[in-house]
C-alpha cells in the first residue's frame, strides 16, 4: 500500500475513535489488532504506535480528576471486561500514557491523525541504522538517542505534587538534556583528536555503524576515549575547573546550567547544578533498556502484592521490597537506586517510612548502607520531614 493510501487509513482508524471514551477505545484496540484484514496494511508495531496516540488524545480528553482516580486504583476503573492478561497490559499502558497529564504538561494542540503520522515517522528514525550520513551526524544522533532511551526509563508521573521532582525523573528534562548534548557537549568531544582519529579510522556510512559506536560507548571504563572526553566536557562546566579569566569564571560556551534552570522553572522540577556533574556524566553509562525491563517488573510485581486481581494471583508479603533490592543488586552505577526514587513518585506505596525501612534492611552499618545505595540514601535524606 502507498504512502497515501495507509495515511488515508490510519485517518478512517482515528475517525472511528475520535468521539469513543477510552475504555471503548481500549476494546476497538484489541478487535483491530486481531484482525487479519487489518494486517493487510499495517503491521502489529505501527497499530501499537498509532493506537498509543489515539488512546493520548483520549486521555487528555477525559477529566484530570477523573484520570488521576483512576491511577489510584491502577487504572481499573477506564479497563474494559476481558482477559487479565490483556488488561495488564492495557494497564501499563495507561499508565505511561497519562504520564504527561498527571504531571501537568500541556496537551498538543496537534490533530490525532497528524500526530499519529509524527509519531510513525519518529519511530521509523528511531530504528532506521543512522549509516547514510557523516560521522558527526552519526556521533551525535548516538548518544542523544541513547540518552534519551535511559532518561525516558527514568521518568516519573508526579502523584506526589507537593514533592517537586530531582531533575532525572522529571518527564521534561530529557528534552533540556539532549538539547544542552547537542549544543555544548558533543561538538566540543568531537573536536579531541581521539575522536578525530577514531571518525578517520573505519567507514562509518557501513551498515551497523551506530551499533558499533555505542558498543564503543559501552565497552567499559579502560581506555574509553568516548567516556573520557565526555567526562572532560562535562567537568569543564564546573566553575572550579574553569580557566577563562580566573578560577570560578566559567567561559559562556561552557555555561549550560542556565538552560537547565530555566527549563526547571518553567516546568517545576529541581534543576540540575554544577555539583550534579557525576549524575550527569554517568547518564551515558547506563543501559536504557535494562532499566526499563527492571522498571517493568518492579511496577508487575508492586501491583501484585497490592493491588491483586484475585487471591490467587497475590504475590507474597515482601515480594516487591525484594524487586527493588534485586534490582540495586544487579543495575551498574546504582540504577537500582534511581528506579527505586521512581517508584516513590510512581507507586503510592513507596512513602517515606518505606524507603526508611528499605534502607535500614540494606545493612547493619551506615558505612554498608551507604556503599550499596548512596543516591537513594542521599534522595531520602533530602526529603521533607
């Protein structure tokens, strides 16, 4: 099918929608993806993707309070009747989707078709190899695409208001970061001569270029010219470090933190600052997609020791406190840690006494608690009393 005739498609789909609540929406999803005449002309990933904006626009269409209700009774009361499979998996997907409501983000002003064609088009770049362009092209879309996949697994709803959020979990930032990447960071990196040789040494137009440059990126710390001149740009934003006209006088190229600033301000979250820098550089170091396979299981398994369909299915008392301990034992560079922040935005149950409790089961010394979680202990110690 042409490029017309599947729009003019996706627009008859959006049609039929456009006046349904979302659990009606949410039973037309589930007959459609079923549907073998329907496969004729779109695959199972593109109605993934063209339903997820249908069922955003649905949302941003509902009450605030109504949906925010629902959040609080993991989503049951917007699921249709059906199999509990299904709607675990509708659940979550409500879940994500109503992210940007519930943390008071404006809704696009967008029609539900165009948006839809948008969001194709940025998932078909997503997985398009980025092997037709230079090397510069391809050194930044990298590690901007590979920040922003950790920084999404990271995002936050905000069902604690009165609790601003640290800027990693904010829904927001991972725009400002890419953006601050972009335009003080990855140009300066690319111009360190072991970059240089490094975009002269191979083709980078060959197919898998930008899988091999990440698995650069992730080949651990020895010798890491990526990981050491990132490093070095980022250390360079700290007025401690800075060298033009004296120490403390940071050169306005090497002065990103107003963008995060203003971008915090705008949006309501806690700005990243120059003694954030660590938390900034270890960014890059992390696996998107295996913190987001950990948040999965952690946000199955909370669901059910609290909150389960029947008797049955309850896991064990201490099941999800478990989830997260394995999940800080088995995440490099205490991702655990931050998924367990997450989940204090995210799941009502992770209050204040819990992350206490968490803590203190971590070990018998500060010293032990603090080597196996310091950024949640630092997290929890920030807290308001």
């Amino acid at each position: 099918m042409d490029a017309k005739g599947f729009e003019s498609k996706v627009a008859e789909l959006v049609a039929v929608t456009q006046r349904l609540d979302v659990p009606r929406i949410l039973m037309v999803r589930r007959l459609t993806l079923g549907d073998p005449e329907t496969l004729k002309w779109a695959n199972q990933r593109q109605l993934e993707l063209i339903f997820s904006v249908i069922l955003e626009k649905a949302i941003e269409r509902t009450d605030k309070d109504v949906v925010f209700a629902a959040s609080q009774n993991q989503f049951e009361a917007l699921l249709p009747p059906g199999d509990d499979d299904a709607r675990d998996q509708e659940r979550w997907m409500l879940f994500d989707l109503s992210r940007a409501m519930l943390a008071g983000m404006k809704p696009s002003e967008e029609t539900t078709t165009d948006a839809v064609m948008e969001e194709l088009a940025a998932d078909e770049d997503v997985d398009k190899p980025m092997e037709a362009g230079d090397f510069p092209t391809l050194f930044d879309e990298t590690l901007a695409r590979h920040a922003r996949k950790i920084l999404s697994a990271f995002a936050a709803t905000n069902t604690r208001p009165h609790i601003p959020h640290p800027f990693l979990f904010s829904p927001h930032f991972g725009a400002v970061y890419e953006k601050v990447l972009r335009q003080y960071v990855l140009p300066t990196m690319r111009t360190a001569r072991r970059i240089k040789e490094m975009a002269t040494s191979r083709n980078w137009q060959e197919k898998g270029s930008a899988a091999r440059l990440l698995g650069m990126i992730q080949a651990g710390e020895s010798n890491n010219a990526i990981l050491h001149y990132w490093d070095t740009r980022w250390n360079g934003f700290d007025p401690a470090r800075a060298t033009a006209k004296g120490k403390g006088t940071i050169r306005p190229g090497d002065n990103p933190w107003q963008e995060f600033k203003d971008d915090a301000a705008k949006h309501g979250y806690i700005p990243a600052f120059y003694t954030d820098i660590p938390m900034l550089q270890r960014i890059l170091r992390y696996d998107g997609e295996e913190i987001a396979e950990s948040w999965s299981f952690i946000a199955q398994i909370y669901e059910q020791e609290f909150h389960p369909k029947a008797k049955a299915d309850q896991a064990r008392q201490g099941a999800f406190r478990d989830a997260l301990l394995r999940a800080m034992e088995k995440l490099d560079h205490h991702a655990g840690d931050l998924l367990v922040i997450r989940a204090f935005f995210d799941l009502p149950k992770v209050d204040r006494m819990f992350l206490k409790l968490l803590i203190q089961s971590m070990g018998r010394s500060e010293t032990e608690r603090e080597r196996k979680a310091p950024l949640l202990i630092a997290f929890y110690n920030d807290l308001p009393r």
